[in-house]
C-alpha cells in the first residue's frame, strides 16, 4: 500500500479513535516527534541542495523568480 494512503487511513483512524488508542498511539512514535531534526547536518540533503544549486548556475535547469512565483499566486 502506498504511502499516502496509508497516511490518509492513519489520519481518518485516529479523527475517529477512542482517547485511550489515540494515547498508544501517540505514546509509540512520541520519542520520535520530539527529535529535532536539523537537515543540514544530513549530508544527503546538502549534497542535494548543492547539486540544485550548481544545475541553476549551469543553466541546466532554469530557475524561477520571486517575483514570477508571487505572481502566480
């Protein structure tokens, strides 16, 4: 099953579920929500970023303006 679908199943369980699940269930990812997950200490990510970086600055990949976005909105 997809992830997404998953998400939206988990989601509308949990609309619905009893204060006592909604507990358990909170109590078995809660050391994990309370992380801080900073994402440049994650070496994929900056790699990531980097190689963005250097495909707009090639021209490989045409960047968008600020300006352009706002403008769509």
């Amino acid at each position: 099953m997809a992830a997404t679908t998953l998400r939206d199943r988990l989601y509308d369980y949990i609309r619905y579920a009893d204060d006592k699940k909604v507990k358990a269930i909170y109590t078995m990812v809660e050391d994990e929500i309370n992380q801080k997950h900073d994402p440049w200490e994650d070496p994929e990510y900056v790699k990531m970023l980097d190689k963005r970086v250097d495909d707009i600055k090639t021209g490989k990949v045409k960047g968008v303006s600020w300006e352009e976005i706002k403008g769509k909105m």
